[in-house]
C-alpha cells in the first residue's frame, strides 16, 4: 500500500513510518518539525538524542535500501497538504500531526487556544483535501482513551446501544474529556464521524492509551533510528517518568493516592495496529472506533511493577505521593472493552515483559541526559502557570520551519 504518516517524525510517526517501510509498504512523512521546536521554547529534551530527519532517512535507505518520502509543511496549512496528497495520492492516511499532550494545552490561554486551532483545523483540512483529491483514501485517526473520562460504566469501542422511553439506538459513546487537548480530539472524532457521513469518507478512529517503550526491530538497527523517550512533566508519560526515576535513585512521584486508571500498550503494538487498520479499511461513509490498548494499570500499580523490576537490577527507589495537579478522580472505576485489534490479529507484547529489557536499560544508558527538575509538576489545571516559562510569540508560526525544516538546527 501507499501509506502517507501525518507527523512521521513524531514519537508514534516515526516509529510507524519504519514498520510500515519494513514490511513492504511504499511510506511517505509529511512534518514541520514544530515537536522539535516545543522542547526547544519549554526547555526540556527527550532522554534519547535524536537525530536530524535527513540524516534519520538517510540511515534507514543505507541500512534497508528503502526511501521514506519526506513532505516538509503544516497540515493547518490546506495547499501544502493538498498538494502532498495530490502528489503521493496514498491508500491510507495515518494522521498522528496533532499538538498531543494535555499538561501543555493547560498551561494558560495561549497554549490551550493553539492546541484546539492546531488539531481541529488540521484536522479538518486532512478530510477536506481527501474529499476533494482521494475521496477513497482510508484515514486512520489518532484518537485517544482519554476522550471517554473515567465513567462509572464500561467503555464500549466508540459507539453504545441505549434504550429510552422505549426506544433503542446506538450512538457515539458519551465523552467526558479532562483537558483542552483531549477536548480537541473529541471535536476531531465528531468531525470524523461527521465527513463520513455526508461524504462518504472511510475512517477509523483509534482511541489510544498510553504507549510505552523506544524499541522496535526497526529502531534497533542503528543508533542513528533512535526513539524519542519524553519524561517531562509536559511530554512525559508517568511509565517514563517512573523509570528514569529509578535509574538515577529518585523516588517514583505518584500524584495523589495512584489510582488513576489508563488503558497501557506498547509501542510495537502501535505500530502493528495502525498496520491492521490499514490492511483492513473501513467501508465508504464508514466511522469505525477501535479502542487501542493492550492491558490497564492505575498509576500506584506502574509505580510497583517499576520499584519491584529496579529492585532486579540491584536499584532501590521509594514511592513519594505528591498532591495531584490535575482535575481528576484518584479512584475510580474503569473498564474499557479493546477487543478489535485482537479479532483483526493483533497478538500483544506485555508492560511485564518490557521493563527490564527496554525501559530500564536505555533509562540507565542515558542517565547523563536527565534532568532532574523535569520530575515535579508545575502545570496546574486550576490555573494558569505563570509566565516564566511560557512559549513566546513564536507558537505556531513559521518560525519552526526555519529552525528545522533543514534538520540541522535544534
């Protein structure tokens, strides 16, 4: 297939883009490097040095023999991005080009207004240029767990059958999203649902848990191809954060009494699930929900499984509870069906089977890179933070094209 990844050289895009490549699809990335631009103005870098795109590209062809192609743009920008369409006219569009975390859309109205302007409209414009230049394109949207809450009711894949006053229908499943960023993805899967009603699109929505790991076979190959492993309060997750914790002897900070309960998957079952979606498309006017994680864990229980696979490597950490910074239940009920992926084959890897191998080991590798004030939070969902860390007027303009587009700078 012709495969087009929408923020290939993001941590699922990239990641994605090689597995695709691997297994005999023809790939291109479309990127404005805008990720790299963020950690730059917030101050903070992944553990892993990543490496400049042209030179990434330029080691996968040298080690494969296979070319990714690259489109350097904005997809908030409609002519460039119908323009890489018309000219790669791909089978699938694999759309990961969204500003995605939620501690950043809270920092204060600035970054909360760019996140819902920067992923709905580029949204958007991915279903109006496929519409008009490839209306039988399968897109596959980057969803997220987070748009369903924390109901006190099973989660069903993307749809629910109700009865009321004696009638029976089924509907959207009714979301209750915790910050602008997961506010933005529930307006991009209405619209989703929306564009393939009326027009006749085929999409599949994959709301997705947190994704844990850096290696796939294909980043294993040469250092060159190494993954992003975010561990800041902004871009971080909590599995990351715990596990570098642990590498340099800090106690693991649980927010509240840990039990925050998300659906967890590895990123080789990322990659492989956007692959199955691909493989099997939605029908025309068809809006499939498929709810992508492997196995759930509240925030104490990661927490344990950390302190207890330190321990294996000789390493003693404590657990230190800090108050949360988020609007959120610390207990809860939680229960979310994922059994699509499996029906179409997905067979997954286990967060028990990767700590020691993966996590752990490049945490303790890269230990010189940590930076140990990135551990504590400072965004608060009460209130704005204060300005001394705020992005400037640089947010979202052109700027990040001069700084990277190259991938020399940053």
């Amino acid at each position: 297939m012709k495969i087009m990844v929408l923020g290939g050289d993001g941590y699922c895009g990239w990641a994605t883009a090689l597995y695709l490549s691997a297994t005999g699809h023809t790939v291109s990335i479309v990127d404005s490097f805008v990720r790299r631009l963020w950690d730059h103005q917030l101050g903070v870098q992944t553990l892993t040095p990543i490496r400049p795109i042209p030179e990434r590209l330029e080691a996968w062809r040298d080690l494969t023999g296979r070319n990714i192609a690259l489109f350097t743009g904005d997809v908030t920008d409609y002519d460039f991005l119908a323009s890489a369409i018309r000219s790669f006219e791909p089978d699938a569009v694999v759309h990961f080009a969204e500003q995605r975390s939620a501690p950043y859309s809270m920092i204060d109205r600035k970054h909360a207004v760019f996140t819902q302007v920067n992923n709905v409209v580029g949204t958007l414009n991915v279903l109006f240029a496929l519409r008009e230049f490839c209306p039988d394109c399968h897109l596959v949207k980057l969803g997220t767990m987070g748009e369903y809450g924390t109901p006190n009711i099973d989660i069903e894949e993307g749809y629910i059958a109700i009865e009321h006053n004696g009638r029976k229908d089924v509907l959207p499943y009714p979301k209750q999203p915790g910050s602008f960023y997961h506010l933005s993805k529930v307006h991009d899967s209405h619209n989703v649902l929306f564009a393939c009603r009326i027009w006749g699109l085929r999409a599949t929505d994959l709301n997705q848990g947190v994704v844990y790991g850096t290696v796939t076979d294909e980043i294993e190959l040469d250092e060159a191809l190494i993954n992003r492993f975010d561990y800041d309060e902004i871009f971080g997750t909590v599995l990351n954060r715990f596990c570098i914790q642990a590498a340099v002897g800090h106690p693991l900070t649980v927010y509240g009494k840990g039990g925050q309960t998300r659906g967890y998957l590895d990123i080789r079952d990322t990659v492989r699930c956007i692959e199955l979606a691909c493989l099997n498309p939605a029908a025309s006017g068809e809006c499939r929900v498929y709810n992508q994680f492997t196995e759930q864990f509240s925030v104490l229980e990661i927490a344990r499984l950390v302190q207890s696979a330190a321990r294996k490597l000789g390493r003693k950490v404590d657990i230190q509870h800090l108050p949360t910074p988020r609007i959120e239940a610390e207990q809860h009920y939680y229960h979310a069906k994922h059994s699509k992926l499996i029906d179409l084959g997905l067979r997954p890897h286990l967060l028990s089977e990767s700590l020691l191998d993966s996590l752990l080991n490049i945490a303790a590798r890269y230990q010189h890179r940590v930076d140990r004030t990135s551990f504590l939070p400072q965004v608060d969902w009460r209130k704005a933070r204060n300005e001394r860390r705020r992005l400037d007027s640089m947010i979202g303009e052109p700027i990040a094209l001069a700084l990277a587009a190259d991938g020399s700078a940053l």
